[in-house]
C-alpha cells in the first residue's frame, strides 16, 4: 500500500511540475492591464483559455498531493 501511495505521489509531483512549466507568465497579462489594451478575444474567455485549465489542473492534483502526503505520513 505505502509503494503504491508513494508512486502515486511520484506521478503528482511530476505532473505538477510540468503543468507549471506550460502555463504562460503572469507578466503578460499585467503589462496588457498597464499599457490599457482594449479587450480581447482571449482576456473575455479567459475562464475557457487553456491557461484557466491548467491553473484549475494545478490545483486539483496539488490537492491530491496533500491528500497523499498525509496518507502517507499516517502510514
């Protein structure tokens, strides 16, 4: 049990380092806000961007990890 829970930490610490790494910087987002760009297609469907789902992608298997490191540390 503790193999397979310590795997499964594996893969969500893999996976959480790469989502990061695909999500575009923050820095274009607020040099648009500062340099008052008008808006665009992709500032109005931010929510459906694919940066909106990797954010929600982070944060849920970051959740799993929690979960898992504490299961493990129960262990």
């Amino acid at each position: 049990m503790q193999l397979a829970l310590t795997i499964l930490q594996l893969i969500c610490a893999v996976a959480i380092i790469l989502i990061v790494l695909l999500q575009s910087g923050k820095k274009a987002g607020l040099s648009g806000a500062i340099g008052g760009v008008a808006d665009t297609f992709m500032s109005k469907n931010k929510g459906k961007s694919l940066d909106a789902r990797l954010a929600k992608m982070t944060k849920w298997i970051a959740l799993v990890f929690v979960v898992l490191t504490i299961a493990l540390s129960v262990i």
